[in-house]
C-alpha cells in the first residue's frame, strides 16, 4: 500500500485553508489543519507532518514565530517548511530565512506552482527520512549482539553484518564479496541440528520447528549454540529473507548447570526417600494399631507426615528441573562394553521389567576399546530420559524395550532404543526435540512434566557432533529412538575410565 505524503496546512482565514485544500486534494496527501501559531505547533509534533504550508500574518504567534519554535523542536527541526505570504518586500523574504524557512509562496499564489512545489517538497523529503532511517538501522544493525543477513530466494547472502561475519568466519570488511551460499558457510564449522529442520531451507521449518547451529565441545572448549531465526515481513513482501543468528550457549550452559542439580537430586535424594516414607508409614499404621504408647504413636505419625512432605517438595522440584540439559564432561569417555551394566541400572531405578540389550558385545563394526564422547553420566543420563519417556507413554505404563547397537562407522556409534508403546502423529516426530513440548497432553490432557526430556537428549548429543532421530516403529506399535555419537579417536584411558594428555 502506497504510504501517503502528510501536509500540514496552517492558517487563520478558513476560506484560506479551504481553497488549499481544494488545490492540494489532487495529489492524495493526507491534510491536517491548524487555525492559529499554538495549535500548529500541537500537531506538528502530534503528526510529524512531511511539509508545513505556513501562513505569516496570523495573530497572537505570527509564521515567523512558528518556524522559529519548530526548527528549535529535535524532532521538526528538518521538516521543510513553505511560508505562505502577500509580503514579498526583501526584508520579509530574509526574516523568513532566518527563522528556518525553505521556500516561500506569494499571495496570490499561482496553483499549479504551488501543487508543482508541495510535490516535489514531499517527495524529496520523504526520500531524505527513508536515507536517515536506513542509516540508522545499519548502524543499529551493526552495532547487534546478534548476527544479522539477507540471503535470496536461492540462499545467496546478500549482506551480513560484523558479528554474522564473525559468526561464519568471514572477512570483517561488510562490502566484500561472499561466494557461498549460507548452508555452505554454516556446515563449515557447525552441525545443522535437528537435520530434519534444515531438510528445506531457506523455506521456513516444517511445524516451525527451531533450527540451531551447533559447534561440536572439544577438549579446549565447550559447545557453541546459534539459534537461527528466518524474518519476514507479515504481507508476504520480504523477497530477501533476514536471517538472524543469536548466541544461545550461556542459556545451554545454565541449563546444564541446573540439570546436574537435578541429577543429584534424584539419584541421591529421591531413591532414599521412598524407602523413609515407606517405612516411617509401615511403622505409623503398627504403632496405631498395636501399640497403647500414644506419644510413641504420635511421634512416628509426625515423623511419617514429614517424611511425605519432603518426599513431595523433592519430587516438585525433580518435576521443574526434569530434563534440563547437560553436556559430557571435559576430558570423559563412555566405554561401550559398559553399555549392558548402564541400562540394567537404569531399568532397576525405573522398575521397568522388560528392557534388553539385543546386540551382544563386541559390538560388530566398532573398534577395539571403543569409547563415545560423552561421558558415561551422560549416556546414564539419556538413557534415563528415553527409557522413563517409554514407561510414560506406554498404556500400562510397562513397555518392552530393546536396546541396539551398531557402526555406521569407524567413528560414529549408533544407539536404537525401540519400545511397544503408541506410535506419535507427524507433528509430535517434529516438536519432540522442542523445548516445552508436552507430547502426553494429546493422550491424557495431562502436564506431568515440563516438556524438556528429550530437549536434553538432544542437547548431549548435538554438543558433541552426534545427531538425533524419532521415529515410529514398522511395524508398530511403539517408537524407536536413533542416536548417532560420535568415537573417541584413538585414547588412552586410566584405570577409571578418564582420558589420558
């Protein structure tokens, strides 16, 4: 929609006001009005107009006046301004020019000129605010935290600012010339995670699902997380699309910071409680029945409804932090010939009865000693996660589920975990690794969780280069969760599993 040109027009004489009106009704300009010196003052700041037609001889505040208190105003003082005048003496014309005028106009005035006049005055004027804003926001944009580029219908970046330039390792000089397309210089130095996400781009994400770029932890460095966000214009008329690129690593790293409370919550709090509470109840219901010491029976009363309400407090504040992300150690290694041990533990903690390692070790294809990147609190930690997310939506709540393992690879490891669960609609296969997703909601209507559980999954396995997958099982019923890792090349392990300089 074309934006119209908005003209004020300020004079004391009605007719006067009319009749340029009538002129100026030709060129589609929005017309505001003002009487006298104070009220044009009260809508020129109101509407910020792009050209002020001022009469001179008005009481009270004259146009002289006027131009002088507009151009001393930060947010008029640009604005052009036309003295409309029937003085056309050569000292009027010079205090017209001292108090901020750009042109004047006769009276009687000549219509054409002036229609020819306000057109041209409007139209300069309106290019002039359009260079100003543009300056502004490249200096703004260019100032960002956050990587800003437009990049073509065919991925072409057409213009990167200081930090998306850091960001993808290019030169800082913004004008000089960038050969590749934007995927190209992403995969350079990072993971495109979730891959399904990325399987269209640069069309937005199916399901609006959040794209990341990931670089993979080393052993000098943690990992690095850009969140990646396609903008555009709400009518549809962005042809270039924006891309921005936020550094989202100190988010991961307080997540993983708050999840390794949560572990320790629930490994060493949670476990001992339920036998507390189990037994402080056994013995509160004996001593009710049994025993005539009311005090003793009080005391164990007391002491059991203690008992259930820290028991409740731990599992609330397990509820909140459930899931939050955690990255692997620095300097750690899971030995794969650990894996049966691990998921018999993790079974016993979520008294689930049928869980299996189906591939005998050696595993086939895998290296001698082969050892993932992720620590071995990790791996105890995904499997936690993906097993309990079994029980949780398992119809009776006790799935059969069968652990896998092979190697696409001599440096990758992939981990398959199938259960006989229900099978997930497309839109949950796509939302599963977004955070706060609460896939149960569309089986029970419940909340029992915060949504994060396989967001930490992904957030483990993304940090250490390996990717993610969900998908149904053929045939069903259930699901199977893929996890490619990748190998520790070539370590030295100490006698408790830590990597050797």
């Amino acid at each position: 929609m074309k934006q119209q040109s908005t003209v004020l027009i300020v004079d004391d004489q009605e007719f006067a006001r009319t009749n340029l009106a009538l002129l100026l009704k030709s060129g589609d300009y929005r017309l505001v009005f003002a009487n006298n010196g104070p009220e044009a003052l009260a809508k020129a700041i109101k509407y910020v107009p792009d050209l002020i037609l001022l009469d001179v001889m008005m009481p009270d505040i004259d146009g002289f006046e006027v131009c002088r208190r507009l151009r001393a105003h930060p947010l008029l003082s640009e604005v052009p301004i036309i003295l409309v005048t029937a003085l056309a003496d050569r000292a009027s014309r010079l205090q017209g020019i001292e108090a901020g005028a750009d042109d004047f106009i006769s009276k009687p005035y000549d219509g054409i000129e002036l229609q020819a006049r306000t057109r041209t005055i409007t139209r300069l004027n309106r290019y002039r605010r359009l260079l100003v804003e543009r300056a502004r926001f490249r200096w703004v944009v260019e100032q960002a935290e956050e990587g800003y580029l437009i990049v073509s219908e065919d991925d072409e970046v057409l213009y990167a600012n200081q930090r998306a330039r850091l960001y993808l390792n290019l030169d800082p000089d913004t004008k000089g010339p960038v050969t590749e397309s934007f995927l190209e210089l992403a995969r350079r130095q990072y993971h495109c995670e979730p891959e399904e996400a990325w399987s269209n781009w640069p069309q937005p994400s199916v399901e609006k699902t959040q794209r990341y770029l990931v670089r993979p932890e080393t052993r000098s460095a943690r990992a690095f997380w850009l969140q990646v966000d396609r903008l555009n214009l709400p009518d549809g008329t962005d042809v270039a699309g924006t891309v921005c690129l936020r550094d989202v690593t100190e988010q991961r790293n307080t997540l993983r910071d708050m999840y390794g409370f949560n572990a320790m919550v629930t490994h060493k709090l949670l476990t001992p409680m339920v036998y507390i509470v189990g037994s402080l109840d056994l013995l509160a219901r004996h001593y009710r029945t049994q025993m005539a010491d009311p005090d003793v029976a009080e005391l164990f009363e007391t002491a059991y409804q203690g008992g259930k309400r820290l028991n409740r407090d731990i599992n609330d504040i397990v509820q909140y932090l459930r899931a939050l992300p955690g990255l692997a150690h620095e300097g750690e290694a899971f030995d794969l010939a650990q894996l049966y041990p691990t998921v018999a533990m993790v079974r016993t903690e979520l008294r689930l009865d049928s869980v299996s390692v189906s591939t005998p070790y050696p595993y086939q294809g895998c290296p001698e000693n082969a050892h993932t990147l992720l620590s071995a609190r990790a791996v105890e930690l995904i499997l936690y996660e993906v097993l309990e997310n079994a029980k949780k939506f398992h119809p009776q709540q006790s799935p059969t589920v069968d652990v896998s393992v092979s190697c696409p690879s001599s440096d990758q490891v992939c981990l398959r975990i199938s259960d006989d669960g229900v099978a997930l609609s497309p839109e949950q296969l796509v939302q599963v690794w977004t955070p706060y997703y609460q896939g149960e909601k569309i089986f029970t209507g419940e909340v029992k969780g915060m949504g994060l559980g396989l967001t930490m999954v992904s957030t483990l396995v993304w940090g250490v280069g390996g990717s993610c997958h969900l998908r149904n099982c053929v045939p069903g019923p259930g699901v199977m969760v893929e996890l490619i890792l990748p190998l520790a090349p070539e370590i030295k392990m100490d006698l408790d599993g830590m990597l050797l300089e």
